[in-house]
C-alpha cells in the first residue's frame, strides 16, 4: 500500500523510468535488522549482483570481503568477514538490511550504507576530493542492492 | 599485536590459500615483535614500542615498515638502495644554494644540515617566531620568505618535500617526542577530533582504517596504523617522495569525501594529534612505501 502510494508520488513528479516502482532510501523501513519489502519490483539478478560485489566502481564488497567463488577478482580483502555462506547465515530481509545499511544491523560498523542519502560528514564526488555538484544519489540504486541480495543468497556452504 | 573477535580467523585462513599467492610477506604470516630494522647493517630502529597513555585505542605502536613486503623493507634498510635518499642529495644542493632578496642559503644562518638533529622528532610544535603551532614545512617557508627574502615552496612540491626529507634523515632513530602543551592543545584535541571523524559518503574514520584494522589486507593492500615517524615516504607506486600532507589528502579523498587541503589548519592539527600517536616509535624517514 505504502509503496504504491510512493511510486504514485514519483510518478507525478515524472523522475521514475518505465521499468520499476522503487522505495526512496529513506523510506526503506528496518525491523529487527531485516528489510521485508523488497526495494524494488524487479527480481534481483544474481549475476548482476555478483558484478556489483567484484567490481571497484560498484559495490567493492571484496576491498573487504572474501569470497571463495569469486577467485577470478584479484586481491580480496579481510577487513569483515567471509561472505562465504552468507546465505545460510541470514534470511533474505536480513541480507537487504545489511546491504541498504549495515549501520542498522551492526551498529559503528565501519561498513558503509550503500543505500542512503545522508547526512554526511564533508561529502565528496566520488574519488575527486572535490565537493559534489548537488545531492548524492546513494552509493548503490534500489536495483543493485536487490541484485547483489539475489547474488548472496546463492552463497551457501 | 591486538586480536580481534569476529570471524576473522576462519576468513584469514581462507586468504592465505586464495590470495596470498603474490608472494608478500605480512604482519599476520609473522610476529612483529621479533622483526628487527637496522638501516645500513648499523643503525636500529625502534619499529615497536608502547604507546604514550591517553593519546589512543592503541596497545603497541608499530612503524609502517613492518606491514611492507620483505622487498619493500630490504630498500629501506639500505641507503644505497633506498630511492628517498636521491632527493636528500638534491635537498643538499638546495640546502648550500643562496636565493632571494637577502642572498642567503639556508646554510647561511643554519651552517651545516647536522644542525637540524632533533627538529624532526619534536615537529609540529608551537613555533615562537611564527606564534603558532607550526609544521617543519612551515618553518621552511618561514625562513624563505622572510630571511631569504625568497619565494615560498608549494607545500607538497617536490622540493619542500625532498628538504623535509633532508631534515628527516638528521633525526633519524631518534624517537619521536611530539609535546602536547597548553599552547597546542586545543590544536591536538582538533586533530583527535578529525582522526575519529567519519567522513565521506563511505563514512570511514582514520581510526576505521588505522586502529581497528591494521595488519589486514583492504583489497590488496595491507592496513598499517597510518603512522608518520617514517614520512617523507618514497613510494614505489608514484616514484617520489610524498609529504604527510598528501597522504592524509589521498586517505580522505578514498572516503569518497571532499578533502581537506595541504597546509590547512586541518591537517596540521590532524598531523599534530597523529605524530603523537607516534611518540616513542624512531623516526625513520625517509621511509620506502608500495
């Protein structure tokens, strides 16, 4: 209900493509460190989502993740845990959670919010150094987190 | 050094068969205790050491050297293979060179570069000609422009920092004696305040990086505790000696956060309050970096 209320809402103010109906980062509603809707309509893809945790200018889960399937991206990192059976571990809202903002599931983690708009400390533009020209769009879009839980379910022991 | 809990343990033994393939020697495959730095077959270094109490979370000081690959510490523990000490000699040239209005060298007033032993150790501190806390780059410039009647070098330029370099190398194995006094310490607690900031849109601390996570591997490089007793660094990756400065400026920068700028009040507070996380560790720049 909620959500359709809100694409409505998007929808007059014309910024939504075609393709989905999205909750808005700070309408993205945490219970109990799980994330029950899912933040878009679209069914994560699992290989997308893995491109998002490989990949430096996505998510680069790995700067600090290991993650035994993925041994074709070079140099993985140590700084949290394994995401090696993150899948049996967490449910998929728990994973959504954590992804969106791991702030809520693990509070002062140093893991960053990828689904949040602020506020921050002397936000920059990207790697420049430089201030950002507006508002910054969330580190990773409603897709990709849904993309990136569709690809940790498949890590399963 | 300090262990933490978590799952960490199951996920380093992992690492070690997936990506330790590189070859790299590490904190984690030794004890640091046990590594010893003699620069030159004669002079020891103290690389750890315990930390001055109230300044950090920290339990043992370590100097960057140990978190570098055994090739990368082999440079800097001989003069002749260390690329740092090619700017010490042009800083030599520069030292003896007279320029400006006045014309004088820095050897005019100062005699020979031995004369700096100490300065090193002791910097930032509050300057009396300058009536404020100063920074040795500060101090350069102080006596370019206003004794020398020269111009000023930029503050990360390649010939501060091969100067600073200079003047690193009279100090070093001296332990670093950073001093919090009541004329600095509204500076120092500045700094502090900035090294436990979350800044940037990825909302990391220097202490995110630096005290909770040194002697682990951040893609592929490994965490030091962002020490800067060894600085100026020559790092192999740029091919040149790089100021304190600049490498707070890269730290922030990879934040994803709109970075602070070289010789601001910032980061010479941030620099004050990071020296003395420090104290008691040897200065031992110029320092060889990856």
């Amino acid at each position: 209900m909620k959500r359709a209320m809100l694409s409505m809402a998007i929808l007059v103010a014309g910024t939504v493509t075609a393709t989905a109906a999205e909750i808005a980062p700070n309408d993205v509603v945490f219970n109990d460190g799980a994330v029950e809707t899912p933040l878009t309509d679209k069914p994560g893809d699992p290989a997308a989502g893995r491109k998002v945790v490989g990949t430096k200018s996505l998510g680069n889960c790995v700067a600090c993740h290991q993650v035994s399937e993925m041994s074709d991206v070079p140099f993985h990192g140590e700084i949290g845990p394994s995401l090696d059976g993150a899948g049996d571990r967490y449910t998929e809202a728990e994973l959504r959670a954590i992804i969106a903002d791991a702030k809520k599931v693990f509070p002062d983690t140093v893991m960053p919010s990828f689904y949040k708009t602020g506020p921050y400390i002397r936000p920059g533009k990207a790697f420049t150094g430089k201030a950002p020209d507006g508002p910054l769009p969330p580190l990773l879009s409603a897709q990709q987190i849904e993309d990136v839980v569709a690809y940790l379910k498949t890590l399963k022991e | 050094m300090k262990k933490r809990v978590t799952l960490k343990g199951a996920a380093a033994a992992a690492m070690a068969t997936a990506v330790f393939a590189a070859g790299t020697s590490v904190l984690a495959e030794q004890d640091p205790t046990v590594k010893e730095m003699v620069v030159n077959g004669e002079e020891v270094m103290t690389v750890v050491a315990d930390p001055q109490p109230g300044v950090s979370e920290l339990d043992k000081l370590y100097d960057g050297w140990l978190f570098r690959s055994e090739e990368t510490q082999a440079l800097q523990m001989d003069d002749f293979e260390n690329p740092g000490m090619i700017f010490v000699e042009q800083a030599e040239e520069m030292w003896n060179t007279v320029e400006g209005s006045e014309g004088k060298s820095c050897a005019s007033c100062h005699g020979d570069p031995s004369s700096m032993k100490g300065v090193r150790a002791t910097y930032p501190k509050m300057s009396p000609s300058l009536g404020k806390l100063a920074t040795i780059e500060m101090e350069v410039n102080n006596c370019r422009e206003n004794r020398m009647g020269a111009e000023p070098w930029k503050y990360t330029g390649g010939k501060m920092t091969a100067m600073n370099a200079l003047i690193t190398l009279q100090s070093r194995g001296m332990p670093v004696d950073v001093k919090v006094d009541d004329a600095v310490r509204a500076n120092w607690e500045h700094g502090k305040e900035l090294y436990y900031a979350r800044t940037g849109q990825l909302e990391l601390s220097c202490a995110n990086c630096h005290e909770q996570h040194y002697g682990e591997r951040i893609r592929a490089d490994m965490l030091s505790q962002g020490q800067i007793n060894g600085f100026p660094a020559y790092r192999l990756k740029n091919g040149k000696l790089n100021s304190v400065h600049a490498r707070f400026k890269g730290c922030v920068r990879d934040t994803r956060a709109e970075t602070y700028k070289p010789g601001s009040q910032a980061f010479i507070d941030l620099e004050l309050y990071v020296a003395t996380r420090g104290n008691g560790l040897s200065v031992t720049g110029p320092s060889v970096r990856n």
